[in-house]
C-alpha cells in the first residue's frame, strides 16, 4: 500500500482541512472501535465524502455494553449488538454511505470486554485492509482511556509495521482522549453542527444513556467537545486529529 495523496510534512501545523491539497480523492477506511465512532468525526468524513473519496467503515465491536439494560426491550448481549448495529445503518444511511461499505468485524473479545490483542485479531484487521487499500486510516487516538479505543489502535499499528504499509494514520480527539497535538483540523459552523447532532442522535441507545448519565444528550456531549476544540483554532466548533505516518 503506497500514498502520495498528501505533502503535509512540509506544511505548518496545524492546518485546516480545507487548505489542504489533494492529488486525487484518497481511499479512506475508518476503523471504528464502536458504533458511533464514525459520526464523531462525521464533519471532516462528509468533507471527503462530498469531494469523491471513497470510504469504507469498519465496527469492531458489537457495543453491547454501552446500551441500557431493557432499553428498546433489549436485554441479551446479542440484541443489545443488534440495536447498535441498527443505529449504525441508519446514520449511515442520513450520512449517504452506502450499505455496502460497512462492515460489522465482530472481533472476539477478552474477559474485560475489549478486543483481543492477538493473532486472529490481528489478521482480520490485516485482511480488512489488504482488500480496501486505504491511503488514510480514521480511528481514535491511542491515548484515550477507553480500553477498545487503545486496541483498536494497536491492532492497527502493529499490522501496519509488519506488513510495511506506507499509508497515514489520522487519529481523532474522542470524549476520553487524555492527550493529543493538533497537527490537522476541520472547522464548522452551525449549520453543521445541527447536520452532525442529527447524524448523532441516529443512535438512539447512546443518546438515551447520556441523558440518562450525564444529564445530556450524544450530541450535546460530543458537540461540546468540538466547540472547545473550535476556541483553539478560532472557529465556533472543530473535529481535530494527529496523524502518523507509516511507511
């Protein structure tokens, strides 16, 4: 796997999205460690989108744990992955990503509920993205105290290195990153922060349970999180991400 689809070493950081040139309409793979994950970043993913790159969705984990006991009338491991895997489809769906670019992995977990850091992991992570060939690879950033975020990553890195892929890794600020360097931002105005509270509020489950947690809802927590980001860039709201470059 090669990319030549960005020169931003060269560049000062951190730069806005927009500034940035582009030979073509990169291959993009988002590796999610839940569902939900993908929306987060869902501004700088329509930005892509809309300007011809192909993306393709991976979901890690089923998420079971993340929705209420009884909540929609689930209460078993297996519907409670339904649930969430139905909220998926249906963002993705107001999104415009076709049905086809998702995949569910379903990568068996260890007793704490995480992702497995082991062969058939790994491989499944290395056949996912031989078959896409992805030039960028969305996920959250590694230092984040949410235990899937931290594997997902993992898993990522290692393969990328065995198999000597020359690609970017564009990692996300998430609700629990602990710490991250701005090395690229998407700014947003309102307009489309009311387009990704929508897109947040797809997902039902969550939304209810930071109602019921946190006294707010999905989108009032992850928007905040781009509007503190946005008074560091001076924009009323910003996605920001730290890329690492592989390769």
């Amino acid at each position: 796997m090669t990319t030549d689809v960005w020169d931003f070493p060269q560049t000062p950081r951190p730069l806005a999205l927009h500034a940035l040139s582009m030979a073509v309409p990169p291959r993009i793979v988002v590796l999610a460690p839940h569902p939900d994950d993908f929306d987060a970043i869902g501004v700088t993913l329509r930005h892509f989108h809309q300007a011809g790159a192909a993306i393709h969705l991976a979901v890690l984990t089923t998420g079971a744990s993340g929705v209420e006991d009884g909540f929609a009338g689930a209460t078993t491991d297996q519907q409670k992955g339904d649930l969430r895997e139905a909220e998926q489809k249906d963002s993705c769906a107001f999104f415009g990503l076709p049905l086809e670019r998702i995949t569910f992995l379903k990568l068996p977990p260890d007793e704490g509920g995480n992702p497995k850091l082991d062969d058939a992991n790994h491989a499944c992570i290395r056949d996912y993205l031989v078959a896409r060939s992805p030039q960028l690879v969305f996920m959250p950033h590694g230092n984040d105290s949410n235990v899937t975020h931290q594997r997902t990553y993992a898993l990522f890195r290692a393969v990328a290195l065995a198999e000597q892929w020359s690609m970017w890794a564009v990692l996300n600020q998430d609700a629990k990153t602990v710490k991250i360097r701005t090395d690229l931002y998407t700014p947003f105005d309102e307009a489309s922060a009311e387009w990704k509270a929508a897109l947040l509020r797809l997902h039902s489950s969550q939304h209810q349970r930071n109602l019921h947690t946190r006294g707010k809802g999905f989108d009032e927590r992850v928007l905040a999180i781009n509007r503190q980001a946005g008074a560091t860039v001076h924009a009323p709201y910003a996605e920001i991400f730290e890329l690492e470059r592989f390769g």
